[in-house]
C-alpha cells in the first residue's frame, strides 16, 4: 500500500513556546491513524502544518508525494480537512457553501451538481440544504465541515476532533462514515477519546509536549497500563477470601488485589502474568469451585490512565 | 485546476454576495448614498453657488471615503481570522494572491456600487442645468480609482491584526496622510522647509492633488500610475502579510 | 526640471546598486521575515520612483473629457508659447461679486483660468500669472481701472464687476483684455495667444537715415562705371550698432 502522507520531523515554536518538536510519521493509503494527546500537546499545530494552514520552522510534509510547502495547490487538491471547531461561513447555506468548494477546487456545471449529491448523501444534509449555516445545530454543522472534506473524494483526509461535541447518535454516523471510507483513504484523526480510537482506528500516536511518545494500535497503547486485561470481580465479600485464594493458585495469575469494598460488596482484580488472556480460565476455576460471583468482567484501559502512564514515566526518564 | 484568474473570480464572487447576506451592506449603501448627498446639496452649498456642477458633491469624496472605506475594507481578514474560516481557505487550492485579489476585486465593487447609487444626483443635476458631463464623468472615475486606492490600503492593514478596531484606525491613519500631503497647508510648509523635489516627491503621492486633477476634466497618465501602482503595491505588501502571519 | 528628474534618477540607480549589493551579500543569513519585509520596503521604493518618473516625464499624457475641451491647445499656441524670451507678467482681475450675480462668468472664469495656466506650464514659467479680485474701492480695482478694464454694473449701488487680463513685458509693453466676455468664447484662445505673441514679439520702430555723408559705407565714382575691384569704404560702426536694434531704411 501506498504511503499517502510523510511527514518528516516537523517543528513549530510559537515565540519562546515550543508546540511541536520534531513530529514525524507517515500513513498508507487504507490506515486511519489516530492523534492522541492532551490538550495543547501539539495535536492540531501538527494538522496545522500538514495540511499548509502553518509554516513548520524545520521540516516537511510530502502528501501523495507533493511538497506542502514547494507544490501547495497540487497537494491541497489531494487533501480534505475538517479544521478544529469546523470553521464555516456562517451567512451561506449548505449547499451555496458546498457549491463554492466545488468550484474553487475547479469543478463546473453538472459535476458540481453530482458532487454535491454524493457529499450530501454521505453526510445526510438533505435537510438542511437551504437553511443558513449560522443557524443549524452543531451536529449539522460537523457535518457541512465533513461534507465539505470529501467533496471532491480526496486520498488524504485529516480531521481534527471531528466527533468532538456531537451526542453519541451523531458520534456514531460519523465513525460510521469514517470507517467507510478507511479502505481507499489515508485518513488522520485527532480525539480525546479512547474508545474512538478503538472504534476506527488502525494505529494511534500519543503526542505529548510536541512530541510522538507512544505508536502502536489500540490494543499496544491500552496494554500500557498495567490492569489492562486484567479480570475484574465483584463478589460478595464473605466470599471475597475464598475466591482470592483460589485464583492466586492460578498459574496464569500474578496476583489479586482487591481495588475497593463497599456496600457489602468487594471488587477484586486478578491480574495476568504477562498479559495473557485469562477470563475463560477464571470463569471455569470459579464455576469448579462453586464461588458464585454477582459479576465479571475484563478490565479495559482508560486514556487518562495510559497519558498519565506516559507522563510519569516522561518524568521519570526525566530524572533519571 | 482552474486558472488563477479563475479562482479569483469565484472567490470575489462569493465576498461578494457575503455583502449582502446581512444588513450592514444596505446600511452602508444608504449612509453612503445620504452622506455625499447631504455634503453636496447642503454642506457643499449646492443651490447656493447655483452653477450646474458637481464639484462639491466630488470634493468631499476623499474625507467620507476616509471614514468609510476602512469600514469595508477591515472585515476582509479579519472577520475570517476570527471566525476561523481563513484555516478553511488557506487550506483550499487556492494561493494567497487569488484570494487578496479575490477579496479587493468584490471589494471594489460593491464601492463602485455605492458610487453608481449616487447617479439620480448627476441626472437631478442634468435636469437643472448644463454641466459639463465629460468632467463628472472623468470625476466618477477617478474617485472609484481613489477608493480602490483606500481599499488596498484598508486590505492590506486588515491582513496584519485579527483586531477590527485596530485595522480601521490604522488603516484610516494611512489614508489620512495620503490625503493630507495634498492640502495646500502642508505643501506649503513642505516648499517653505525642504528642497522642491521633496514637496514635489510628496505632491506627486497624495489622493487628493491627482483627484483634483481628475476633477478638473482632464485624467492624466501619471494619476492613472499612482493609483493602480498603489494598489499594485498595497496588494504586493498584503500578500507578504498574510504570508507571514501564516508562518507565525 | 529635467535637470531634477536626472538627478532624481542617479541617485536612485545608485541607490538600488547598493542595496542590491547589501541585499545579495546578507541573503545568506536573512531569515523569512526579513527577505519578506525587505521585498516589500524594495517594492516601495520602486513605487515612489515610478511615481516620481512618472509624474515628470508622462505628464503630458492626458484625456481632456471635458466637453469644452478646456485643456486642449493648439500646436499655433504651443509655438508662440515656447518661443517666448524675455518673461511676460500677466495679471488676471475677476470679481467674486461678479461670479455670485452671474453664475455663467463664475464657470467662464474657469474656463480663462485652466487655459492661462496650461499656457504658463507650456511656457516653462516664462509667462507668468496672478489673479485677483478686484473689490470696490480697494487698490487692485484702481490697477485695474487705469489699465483699461471695463467693469460691468452689478447693482444698485453702482458697483462694478471686473473680468479682465493685463500683461506686461520686460520692455513695458502693455496687452489688456478689457472684459472675458462670453460672446467671445470661441476666440479665447486666439485672442489670449495673440496678446501674447505681441507682448513676446515688441514691435520695432523703423528708423530712417537721410545723409550727405557715408555713413552707411560709401561707394566711390569709379564703381558705377564698372571697374570690379575698387575700394569700397564700410559702413559707420554706429550704423550697425542701430541696425540689430530697429530696422533701417535709407
């Protein structure tokens, strides 16, 4: 597969700060990465540059092989951005707003037309065609902005927090959509949230302080944390020794803690020796021993916990 | 990909009916349309100087334009800085000149509009004697000249501050001088403190003395060069702007 | 003025030299924003000097939209006006009194007025004009009176109303135009062209010479019967002394 975006050690200081020290990575055509960070990590400076808005200081992007910077209207035809907030203009309608996008990006007559149509239809703006974009919902609003994007059904997509803001119906449609159109795209996307990142996307980055510190799929970043995959109980707590002395006989158990008592209740973790998937195997040891427990369930890691991981262990490596 | 110009076109035509789309256009319009009016017919001593021209509805041109102008001319960058949509155009196909020229292009025309909407006062002047139509004809001209003049000015400082009222003043500032280096004051104290080619130098770049000139009748060639240099220089330095604020 | 023009533009080719020098010399090291605000401040100045240039050596170059063609001038003017030695002082009195009563001499007047000053810039300044509004019972209706102006009642009171030229030359010669008047419109720049061909053009008294003796060179008796080579005596010194100034006719 093709790559479709480079991005060579990109760099942005704003005055004395630094946003962005040296960035680099690349996207092949059917990879949807993900831009993971906290806020003001350098997350949209990084699309900034990548799509030409800004000027890196060192560095470059090359997308479909063109220089952002040396061939910008060439590699902008290639590219469809969905900026941070969905900037419109708000006095137009959808569809005079689409119409202008398709003739800037040299579209006439009937193609506009089809063009818009099949925008329309992906993004379902059908009924809000005619009512003047300041005054739609931001959900339809997201929706002009991703409509506008893949108008002219670009290789390269970059959205910054498209989902950011919509109720989870709306999230839904635009993973849905986004996943749709993963295959013939190299798609980047930034997000806060984790569950996103599962949803649709391929790989992710974490970006933290402009730079990348972590890189891997879904799975490799939540495996950071070390509960991740770990079985979680919750049990009565008469029964909550029994059941500890059980699984800790487990071999493919480190060890159980108990995370929290309350209520009668006890939630107990039963941690895996290297990762391991254990959850049928405790299932099944539970049932033999008769331990009835009122829940189980594989714990799952949390982007808070995997950022505050990384920045720990940043400052660590700092002190070292 | 469409040619420049093309680009241009269609850019300039959306600013153009963006004009349009609230209410401040037609405001603008009327007050324009009322105020040269007004300074010609009642301030201008219109009736009272009782000859068929319209030397004073064009002789206050320069100071509405001052006050005018820059109004227009500051919501070009900086409306689209502050409601985020230049990250949306700048990442377009579209260079940074074809979106300026776009910009000043519907700019300019929706000023010349203005102009056009003062004609019932040259055909009240027709009706009530005998002008001579050759100079309000070549006055028309000129003073659209002039405003694009005051335009590309007005662009140009508009590129450099997301700050609407810091545009205006800025922008009326400049104008103000280019206006000011006419008046006979300071070109009399220019010819009193400095050697001629200075006040010369200054005359040869003011608004007023080459529109005066062109109210006279008579449009000559070196007017036509300062206006269109102007604005050929004023859009060069709106370019670097933009350029600039694009790498900060 | 062409003298300044060439002046100007030395200086501004040295000037452009040395900063092209400076320019490529620290190129190198120059960050964006300095390249980029430098190629604006040279753009400037090739914007001042355009316009300098231009307003010197295309000046000439014009569109006269005015129906009148009020700034038009014939090539016969353009002659006369340049051929123009010794200065020609030409003072123009119009009553602002007059161009309330009748507002058709207040458009007349600028008319007179546009066309006398094309006429000083043609000259090169050899012709040279003031304007003045003569008020009743002030000094400069007085001036005007003596030199021959015509005034033209303006009310009840008696005042008069003044619309007309006075010239002088370096030899004292004086051209009035006693009154602008309408009528004559289609002649003005006939008649102002001709006041200032004759101011320019004085002129000369012929001077007669009955003499016994030879004072304008003499011929001796053996001339007449044909003998080539005799001696012929010149003429006075004083003779010719006279002849560059007047004409002579014996």
């Amino acid at each position: 597969m093709p790559v479709l975006v480079e991005a060579e050690r990109l760099e942005k200081s704003f005055g004395p700060i630094v946003a962005v020290d040296g960035i680099s990575l690349s996207v092949k055509k059917g990879e949807v990465l993900g831009f993971l960070g906290p806020n003001g990590a350098g997350k949209s400076t990084t699309m900034k540059m990548i799509t030409g808005f800004l000027e890196p200081d060192r560095g470059r992007t090359r997308i479909c092989g063109l220089d952002v910077e040396e061939s910008p209207k060439e590699a902008k035809a290639k590219l469809g951005y969905l900026p941070e907030g969905a900037p419109l203009y708000g006095e137009m309608t959808p569809r005079a707003f689409l119409t202008f996008v398709a003739e800037v990006r040299g579209y006439r007559g009937a193609d506009v037309k089809s063009r818009l149509a099949l925008a329309v239809e992906r993004t379902g703006l059908g009924s809000v065609l005619e009512q003047r974009i300041e005054t739609l919902s931001k959900g339809f609003k997201r929706r002009v902005g991703i409509a506008q994007a893949i108008l002219h059904d670009p290789p390269v997509l970059v959205m910054d927090e498209p989902t950011d803001g919509l109720d989870p119906n709306q999230k839904h449609h635009v993973r849905e959509l986004i996943r749709e159109m993963a295959t013939e795209k190299a798609i980047i996307v930034s997000t806060h949230i984790l569950e996103e990142v599962e949803a649709v996307c391929t790989r992710a980055v974490i970006i933290n302080k402009g730079r990348i510190v972590a890189d891997g799929t879904a799975e490799d970043l939540m495996r950071r944390v070390p509960y991740h995959g770990a079985v979680a109980i919750r049990v009565a707590s008469e029964r909550a020794r029994a059941v500890i002395s059980v699984l800790e006989q487990h071999e493919e158990v480190t060890r159980v803690e108990t995370v929290s008592e309350a209520a009668g209740r006890t939630h107990l973790r039963a941690i895996p020796v290297d990762g391991k998937a254990i959850a049928t195997g405790v299932a099944s040891l539970l049932r033999d021993k008769a331990l009835a427990v009122d829940e189980l369930f594989i714990e799952r890691g949390r982007l808070d916990d995997v950022f505050r991981d990384i920045t720990t262990s940043e400052q660590d490596s700092n002190h070292a | 990909m469409p040619s420049s110009l093309e680009t241009a076109a269609i850019i300039a035509k959306r600013e153009f009916a963006a004009y349009f789309a609230t209410p401040l256009a037609s405001v603008f319009l009327t007050i324009f349309v009322a105020a040269t009016g007004a300074f010609a017919f009642y301030i201008g001593g219109f009736f009272d100087r009782g000859q068929a021209n319209l030397h004073s509805f064009f002789a206050y041109h320069p100071w509405l334009y001052l006050l005018l102008v820059p109004a227009v001319a500051m919501r070009l960058w900086a409306e689209e800085r502050k409601s985020g949509t230049i990250e949306l155009l700048m990442t377009l196909p579209i260079s940074p000149w074809e979106a300026i020229l776009g910009k000043f292009a519907a700019a300019w025309a929706f000023v010349g509009l203005a102009l056009v909407l003062t004609f019932p006062i040259w055909i009240t002047v027709n009706l009530l004697g005998d002008p001579d139509n050759g100079v309000i004809l070549a006055s028309y001209l000129g003073s659209f000249l002039m405003a694009g003049a005051f335009l590309a000015i007005g662009s140009f400082v508009s590129a450099l501050t997301k700050n609407q009222v810091i545009a205006f003043i800025l922008a009326a500032t400049i104008c103000f001088l280019f206006v000011m280096s006419g008046v006979e004051l300071v070109q009399n104290t220019l010819r009193a403190w400095t050697p001629g080619v200075v006040a010369q130098a200054v005359s040869s770049m003011s608004f007023l003395t080459h529109f005066e000139h062109i109210t006279r009748g008579v449009v000559a060639l070196p007017s036509i060069v300062f206006f269109l240099s102007l604005i050929a220089f004023a859009l060069f330095a709106n370019v670097i702007a933009v350029d600039q604020r694009k790498a900060a | 003025m062409n003298s300044t023009f060439e002046t100007a533009r030395s200086s501004l080719a040295r000037a452009l030299d040395g900063a092209w020098t400076w320019a490529l010399e620290r190129s190198e090291g120059l960050s964006r924003p300095a390249l980029a605000w430098g190629s604006l401040a040279l753009a400037g100045v090739i914007l001042l000097s355009v316009n300098l240039m231009s307003s010197v050596s295309l000046r000439n170059w014009k569109a006269d939209l005015t129906e009148d063609r009020l700034f038009t001038i014939s090539d016969g003017t353009r002659q006369v006006l340049r051929a123009i030695d010794e200065p020609i002082k030409a003072r123009v009195y119009f009553s602002s009194r007059l161009a309330e009563a009748a507002p058709s001499y207040a458009r007349y007047f600028d008319r007179v007025r546009a066309l006398l000053e094309q006429y000083r810039d043609i000259s090169g300044g050899k012709l040279e004009l003031a304007f003045l509004d003569p008020e009743p019972f002030s000094d400069a209706e007085d001036r005007a009176v003596a030199a021959g102006l015509r005034g033209i009642r303006l009310n009840a009171e008696g005042e008069l109303g003044y619309f007309g030229l006075v010239a002088t030359n370096a030899t004292d010669n004086q051209e009035t135009i006693g009154f602008f008047s309408p009528d004559r419109e289609s002649f003005l720049e006939y008649d102002a062209t001709k006041l200032v061909h004759t101011l320019a053009n004085p002129k000369k008294h012929v001077v007669g010479l009955i003499t016994a003796l030879p004072v304008d060179g003499g011929k001796s008796p053996m001339a007449a019967m044909g003998a080539p080579d005799q001696q012929q005596s010149p003429p006075w010194l004083i003779m010719d002394q006279i002849r560059e100034k007047k004409p002579m006719v014996s």
